[in-house]
C-alpha cells in the first residue's frame, strides 16, 4: 500500500472556491469544534494519529 504525503493527497482548488469547513472532534464525551481549542490542544489534535479500520 503506498503512501501519499499531504501535497499529493489533495487536489489544488482556486482560491474562489474554497470555503470554510468546521472539525469536530470527541472531547470528554461530547463533540466541540477544533477552532474553539487552545494553542496547546490544536497542537495535540494535529499530532493524533488517524487510522481506517478494514
């Protein structure tokens, strides 16, 4: 299985259509929005490890 880094996994849009997009994620139970995290938890969200189960 190869391996795509983040260049070639996404596609490149223009500028004009790109829109904002929210991320939640499971905190404690209950689901909040990546953008309302401190410096240090947006930190820890990047470094999670993402894994597909088959």
């Amino acid at each position: 299985m190869k391996t795509l880094t983040k260049q070639q996994a996404l596609p490149e849009f223009p500028t004009s259509l790109r829109t904002k997009c929210l991320v939640y994620t499971r905190v404690m139970g209950y689901h909040r929005p990546v953008e309302s995290f401190n410096i240090g938890k947006k930190g820890e969200h990047k470094q999670r490890l993402h894994f597909r189960e088959f």
